[in-house]
C-alpha cells in the first residue's frame, strides 16, 4: 500500500504472507467500525484458502448501502450482531461461524463447501452454522449457503476433496464413504483413503499435497512421497481393494472425471461379484 513497504523476502511468492502483511497496512487506515470479514478473517481463523482468494483485504461495516471495492479493500455492507464479531490481536474479526456463513453465501458454492469443511473441522458445528442461516433467511446467498451447509463434511480434508465431492454428486456418481479405513484378514489396518465404494472395492485419491508440500515429513523429497503411496496401492491391491487416483485438472473436465471413476467403479462391480466379496 502507498506508504507501507516490506522487504520481498517477508513474501517471497507466499500469497498468505502477502495478505497479512496487506492487511496490517490496511488497519490503521480503516477507521471506527470496520470489522475483518469474509478471506481475511478466515485467514485470521486459521483456514487454508486457495490463492487467487487472497486478493484484497475484506472487512464489512454495519451498513444498509456502501459497499464498494478499491485495488486494496473490498468492503462489504451487511447487519451483523456483538455475537458476530470476536477481538483477536486487537483486531475486530468476525466468529468463524459467521466467516463461514458470509464465504458460503458469495464463493462459488464448491468453494464454499469447501470452507465450510474446513470450518466444521476447527469445531463448528452444524447447529450454529444453522442459525445463522435461519437469522438471515433474506440475506443474498442464503439458499446457496443453505445448500452448502446440508453438503458439507468435516471428514473432508482439503479443498480438493471437498470440490471432488461436489463434483461426484453433481455428475451423478454413488455416493462415497468418506476416510475409509482398510484392513487385512488379520484384522491389522493396511491404509485410510480420501473416498471408497464397498461395493466395488474401490478406493479414490485426491492428489494435491505432494505438489505444495503439505504431505512431505521432514527431510522427505515429493519422490520419497510418490514410492510410499505406489507401495500403499500395492499392499491395497494385495487385500483386494483397487485405486483410482484424480488431481485438481480432473476437476475441471466433469464428463472425462465421471468416465475416470465410473470406470473403475463398475469394473469393481463386476471383479466383486465374479470374486463373491460383495460387503
């Protein structure tokens, strides 16, 4: 922001970085009623959100009329109670239920499933993300959140298998279980994977954590991570469990996704009932 500078190593291409170091530039600047809303506040809170979310600074003020966006700030105008709002670091920011309602209503409604998950996760709960909805039925968005409320899941792990879930229900595909946990004859547990189908043996992995780090152990490579998971598929395989793997560009070609899982999803059917292992 014009007056405000930073070393570039302080970001050094992290968008995360970059929105907290906008967002203590913009504070002094805001004046008497701003409260950080919206991207912001679910950065304050903790929340992962994709990068081209971290944009400009969010906060709402308790207006009818006014909001506007700058290059730096996007204000939003909306009622909002003292409950809504909690004190962080000295900063007024809105509840994490409150966050995840207000991202619900003007995300996209996959993205907003999957700051929902998120939130539900950090120990939301269902109820209050209810009321909420319920005390702003005319709020614009609202059914929208509604919708992403009933869907979502905390047993989602990352955004990628919230927006996969999304998709699955969207093109039709069998509803998954969520975290399935596998086991051998002996009873000792052989792996847990994002989605699994009983019914035809099948296990379905999102992949989008080796790329950005987030499944490596320290002084692991991405290569070490990639032999570990083709030996995890082996000893799936070996208990009678096949894997279909998709990643984020999947998820933006819906026919070739659903032909991709329904696929390998009928083949398990058929492999189970010539196999007789149906559960």
């Amino acid at each position: 922001r014009h007056g405000s500078y930073c070393d570039v190593g302080d970001v050094d291409g992290d968008d995360r970085a970059a929105h907290w170091l906008r967002l203590e530039a913009t504070r002094p600047l805001l004046g008497a009623g701003a409260v950080i809303s919206h991207q912001s506040a679910a950065l304050i809170h903790g929340i992962w959100l994709p990068d081209h979310l971290l944009g400009r600074v969010t906060i709402t003020r308790q207006r009818s009329v006014g909001g506007h966006l700058t290059p730096w700030v996007h204000t939003y105008v909306c009622p909002f109670d003292a409950s809504d709002v909690v004190q962080i670091d000295g900063m007024a920011v809105m509840t994490r239920a409150r966050t995840a309602l207000d991202l619900a209503r003007t995300l996209s409604y996959p993205l907003g499933v999957g700051v929902v998950d998120a939130f539900l996760r950090e120990g939301v709960t269902k109820d209050q993300l209810a009321q909420q909805v319920t005390a702003a039925r005319r709020r614009p968005g609202n059914g929208k959140a509604r919708s992403v409320v009933d869907f979502a899941d905390p047993r989602s792990e990352s955004m990628g298998e919230s927006e996969s879930r999304v998709l699955m229900a969207r093109v039709r595909i069998p509803a998954p279980e969520l975290q399935v946990e596998v086991y051998d004859a002996s009873g000792r547990f052989v792996a847990r994977s994002d989605f699994g189908w009983r019914k035809a043996r099948l296990l379905g992995e999102f992949d989008g954590l080796v790329k950005d780090g987030r499944l490596l152990k320290p002084g692991q490579s991405p290569t070490d991570v990639v032999v570990e998971e083709k030996r995890r598929e082996e000893r799936l395989r070996r208990v009678g469990w096949d894997v279909v793997r998709f990643m984020q560009p999947d998820l933006r070609q819906p026919a070739q996704f659903r032909a991709l899982i329904m696929d390998a999803y009928l083949a398990g059917v058929a492999r189970v009932a010539r196999e007789g292992r149906a559960t």
